[in-house]
C-alpha cells in the first residue's frame, strides 16, 4: 500500500481509465436531445398582419368652370353634409349670361304667341279680301265680255279685265299660303318654334353654368384635403376638395400569397387600431384580390366593419388578427420540431427505442408555435426538437421532455 502511494502515477492513470470508461458509458447511450409528445388538442391558424383604414369612397371634387375662387367653405376635419358649400367661385359673368338667355327665350316665346293668335287673324283677313277681289274682278270681267261682244268697249278694256282676274286669284294663292304659314303647322310657326327651343336650351345652359360656379358636397362625409383659397383663378378639372364620403370603413392589409389558400370570404376577424390598442373590435374578409402583387409577393385583402368605433380615421394604421382555420382534437406537435416545413416534403425526427428515426410527414393547419400534422406519426410519439447539433437516423439518444 506504502509503494502504491509512493508512486502518484499510477494514480493518475487509474483516474484516467475511469473517466474513460463513463464517457465511454455516456457515448454508448447516446447524447441528450430535447424532446415534445405529439398530442392532440384544439389549434387554431391565424394571419396577423399589420393593416390601414380605408373609407369607401374618396370623393375628388373638382372645378367645373374657369373663375375666381371668392370663398371656401370648408376646412380640412371638417365634417359636411350634401347640399353644404364647399367653394363658391364668381359667378356674375353666369349670372348676366343667364339674365340674356332669359329674355331671348321671352322674345322666341313672344312671336310664337303672335304668329299663334294676331298672324293668323291677319291671314284669315288677307284670304278674305282676296276671295272677295276675286269674285269682283270675276264679275267686272262677265260685264266687260257682254259689251265688247255688243261692240260697246274697246278690246284694250276687256284684256284688263282679265288681267285683273288673274292677279287676283294671284292674290288668292298668295294669301291661302300665308294663313297656312301662320297655323301651328305652317313655316312661319316652325321657324318661330325652332327659334324658341333654341333660346331654351341657351337659357338651360346659362343656367347650368351659373350651377357650376357654387361647387357643393353631394353626400355626408369629411375633408380630407383642400387645395384651394380665396383669390384663387381655378380652371376645370382641377381637384379642389377630397371627401371621405360617410360609410362603415374598410381595413385592407396585404398578407404573404401562400396564406391566399387559407383566405376565405366572410372569415371572421379582430382588429384594433395602433393608436387605441385597447379597443378591439370585429371585422369580416369581404374582398380577395383576384391576383397577386409580383413585386412584393402578397395578396390584398379587405376587411368590413359592421360596427365601426368612431375613432377610426382614414389611413390609420390597424393590428388584425384573421382567423383562418380551426380544429378540434388535432394531432399536433412544435412548428419548431418539423424540418423543412415550407417544402412539399416536410419531415421530423422521432425517437424509438432510443434511436432517431426520421418520420415523412403531411402537415395540416399551422398555430401560435404548433402545427397539425395529419399523416406519417402517431398520438404519443415522440419528437426531437432542434437544437443546433446534426442528428442523423439510427444515432443512439437520450430523450429529456422539454
């Protein structure tokens, strides 16, 4: 015993040989490695995702008529219903223009009622007269033929008889065509009538662009944006006002296209503004984009709000959480434990019988930190979670739940 402690050598050695064989031993059994059971349980698949407010109807109202912009009735904020004053431009070159209109339309109307009542008095009259020139001149002519065949008057007498007969039914004819001229029918009344609808529709228009130059809401809404004083000249077309017309808001957000599969009309939401994280309230998907954004690989989809708060405003930033899908008593294990999640063939180490073996798996929907996996393991097994070693199948392991 006095030589063995004599030589601390051999001490050293024997120390040696025992850790060598408990490493040996731990090696033989394998290393530790963080497991989970796969269990069943409800999960749910959610897309959260950052959002903004958008109103139903952005109303751009604009300029119709050049003009000197002389007030402005509204501000930016301010709310307004339809008939309100939003810009009134100088309207009394309109106005003088409507007032001209106005009495070429009396003067048309004017001569229509004097062709309707005294022109065809005085036609009446004319024909009259003609008629009865005609039948004297007629009789003054059978007169004149008795005696020139008696010998009595001269040939030069009976010829201006006849021509007096025939410039009368002249006068005739000239006269039955001016009262057909003056009923409502004859030309004289066309052209007086067409000289009417022509002042009327002058005096319309006048009157539309006097119209023009009060530039008024044509629904409820709020200002968004003005762009126009007092002492402006604008010109047609020109935007001067945007509206966010009154109407229950929109929440649109743009979620990465593979969540597209998993969208559906009608899907139920919550959502709450940044600047009131505490006030949630419901939504509803009730539009998906019919194609993709190829440069930031998204799909746009909207969200209605049955019963908007009355703090949203437009463009606000929203938080919303869409649930996706839902079931009960999946089979589910850690998203982390599935390699190669987002490939057509996702797969995970098992552990049996203290091995790892690799197991192919078909996911189903994908929680908060868990996923369903639908074929390839079985309720109870156990699954390797990573932890940055390389494992392959086969290797010996220790499995310690995490």
């Amino acid at each position: 015993m006095r030589t063995l402690l004599r030589r601390p050598g051999l001490w050293i050695l024997i120390a040696l040989l025992a850790a060598f064989t408990i490493v040996m031993a731990v090696r033989a059994r394998g290393p530790k490695v963080k497991v989970a059971v796969a269990a069943r349980k409800d999960l749910e698949q959610r897309v959260v995702a950052s959002g903004r407010v958008r109103v139903p109807t952005r109303v751009q109202v604009a300029a119709q008529v050049s003009g000197l912009v002389v007030a402005v009735g509204a501000i930016e904020g301010q709310r307004v219903k339809a008939g309100d004053l939003l810009v009134q431009i100088d309207d009394a070159e309109a106005r003088a223009a409507v007032s001209q209109a106005k009495a070429a339309v009396d003067q048309a109307s004017a001569r229509v009622e004097q062709l309707r009542r005294v022109g065809a008095i005085v036609a009446t009259e004319a024909l009259r007269q003609a008629e009865t020139n005609l039948e004297r001149t007629e009789v003054e002519l059978a007169r004149v033929r008795e005696l020139s065949a008696s010998g009595a008057v001269a040939q030069a007498e009976l010829d201006n008889a006849r021509q007096s007969v025939e410039l009368a039914r002249a006068q005739k004819v000239a006269a039955e065509a001016q009262r057909i001229a003056s009923t409502p029918m004859g030309a004289d009344s066309r052209v007086a009538l067409t000289a009417l609808l022509q002042a009327q529709a002058q005096h319309v228009g006048a009157t539309v662009r006097l119209a023009q130059t009060r530039i008024v809401a044509h629904q409820d809404g709020v200002v968004l944006t003005r762009s126009v004083e007092p002492g402006d000249v604008v010109q047609p077309a020109r935007t001067l006002i945007v509206l966010a017309a009154d109407g229950s808001p929109q929440l649109v957000f743009q979620p990465d296209e593979r969540n597209l599969a998993w969208i559906a009309l009608g899907q139920k939401a919550r959502a709450s503004a940044d600047a009131y994280p505490q006030q949630v309230f419901d939504a509803e998907v009730s539009y998906i984009a019919p194609s993709i954004d190829p440069q930031r690989g998204s799909v746009e989809v909207r969200l209605a709000v049955p019963s908007a708060p009355a703090f949203l405003l437009p463009d606000m930033t929203v938080s919303i959480d869409l649930s996706v899908a839902r079931r009960e008593s999946a089979l589910v294990v850690p998203s982390d434990a599935v390699r190669d999640a987002a490939t057509p063939a996702p797969w995970l180490f098992a552990v049996e019988d203290n091995r790892l073996v690799r197991k192919d798996v078909k996911l189903g929907i994908r929680g908060e930190g868990a996923v369903e996996v639908v074929e390839g393991l079985g309720e109870g097994s156990v699954v390797v979670l990573p932890d940055g070693r390389i494992h392959a199948p086969g290797q010996r392991v220790r499995a310690e739940l995490d």
